[in-house]
C-alpha cells in the first residue's frame, strides 16, 4: 500500500512537470555543440588554473546545468558534464519510460569521455535530476567509476517535487572513503535563478 501511494506521488510530480521539461530540453538539445565545447574548454583550462574544485553534472533539460554553472562561477572550480555516450531522446515520455527501466535493471548507462586527473580535486559538486525519486543510473556509472576517498563530495539536485531523496545516504555508501555533506535541492521553479540558494549552500 506504502509502494502503491509512493509511485503514485512520483505519477503525480511527473506529470505536473511534463510540460516545463519538454520544452526545456527541447532549448537544450538545439545547443548541444556548443555545450560540448564549453565543458571541453572549461576542462582543459583546469591544469593552468590548478584549481582543487570540481563540479561534476548531468543535466537532461538544462535545470541541473543552470545550478551547476552558478557553483561553478562562485567558486571558481573546473567543470565536467556527464554526457551519456547514446544520447537519451528529447522526447519527454521516451525518456521517463528508459528512465524507469534503467533504474528496474539496474542499468549504468556509459559516460562519453573522462575526467583527467581527478586526483588533484579536494572538493567535487555532483549535480543530477531526480528521476523517478533517485539520481539517474548514470550517475551511478559515475560513482563505480571514480574512487572518491579522501575527498569532500557535495550533492547537488533538481527536482518537480522531491528532495534529494535517498541520495545523499545512498552517496556515502557508494563512496565509504568521501567526507558527503549536506546537499543542496533546487526545484525546477526556482532553477533558473539560483544563484542565491547556491551562495547560502557554499556559505553553510
Ligand atoms: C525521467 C524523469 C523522471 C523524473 N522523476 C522525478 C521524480 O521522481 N520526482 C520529481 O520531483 N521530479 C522528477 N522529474 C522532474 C525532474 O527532476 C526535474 O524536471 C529536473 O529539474 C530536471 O532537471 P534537468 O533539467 O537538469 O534534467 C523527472 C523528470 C524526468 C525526465
């Protein structure tokens, strides 16, 4: 019964956000190149800064990627887009299905490209839609992927309606060795805007 009303809840939000994420993604498929490059130039300027922050991200419909950027422009850290190798349409209701289906086997959907140099990091942001009340599976690729011992992981979401979930405590046990603060939720309303909530985060 518990289950029943969970997924229920999840119907509910998703529905309710259809609409802004279509569009959303829509915008952000159209400039995907461009992006691209970005991330690529804002990866290779990290050795000459030696900077010792990180901020790790997936974004489907750019909610995520505006909180990320507004991170990465206070403080000052290099930048990393987790771009799956097989793009996921931008179809709305194509994507919440694979996205259901990812998470029920237990998919880890392959990241195009790598993080040179990890090691030299202190600090990681990693940022991520909720998608279906936990982080999307590639995140998870993410996560066996790179050991984060010894480091300080911070969480960042967006969500129609949830919070970080489960993510922060299903963080620490994927990464025993990382120092998982508090995270920071921003819901899709308010992601365009958020450099405020993000000050107040870093600040705390
Ligand atoms: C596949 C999928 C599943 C989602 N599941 C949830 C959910 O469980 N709870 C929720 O509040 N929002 C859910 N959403 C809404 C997104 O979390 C929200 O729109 C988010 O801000 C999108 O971030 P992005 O633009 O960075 O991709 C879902 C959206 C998608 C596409």
């Amino acid at each position: 019964m518990k289950k029943s009303v969970s997924i229920f809840t999840v119907f509910v939000l998703l529905f309710s956000f259809a609409a802004c994420g279509n569009h959303a993604a829509n915008e952000r498929l159209s400039s995907t190149s461009a992006e691209k490059s970005d991330t690529q130039n804002d990866s290779s300027s990290s050795a000459e800064t030696g900077s010792k922050s990180l901020v790790v991200y997936f974004s489907w419909s750019g909610n995520t990627e505006n909180v990320a950027r507004s991170i990465q422009s206070q403080t000052d850290a290099d930048i990393f887009e987790i771009v799956p190798a097989v793009p996921y349409s931008g179809d709305y209701d194509t994507v919440v299905d694979l996205a259901q289906e990812e998470q029920r086997t237990g998919a880890r959907p392959v990241i195009s490209g790598s993080i040179e140099n990890i090691e030299q990091y202190d600090i990681i942001y990693v940022g991520f839609p909720i998608w279906w009340g936990d982080m999307p599976m590639i995140l998870y690729t993410f996560f066996d992927t790179y050991d984060l011992s010894g480091k300080t992981v911070a969480l960042f979401c967006t969500s129609g309606g949830s919070g970080l979930s489960e993510t922060v405590n299903e963080v620490k046990s994927l990464e025993p060795n990382a120092a998982v603060t508090e995270g920071l939720h921003i819901s899709s309303d308010s992601s365009s805007n958020p450099d405020n909530a993000v000050s107040e985060w870093l600040n705390d």
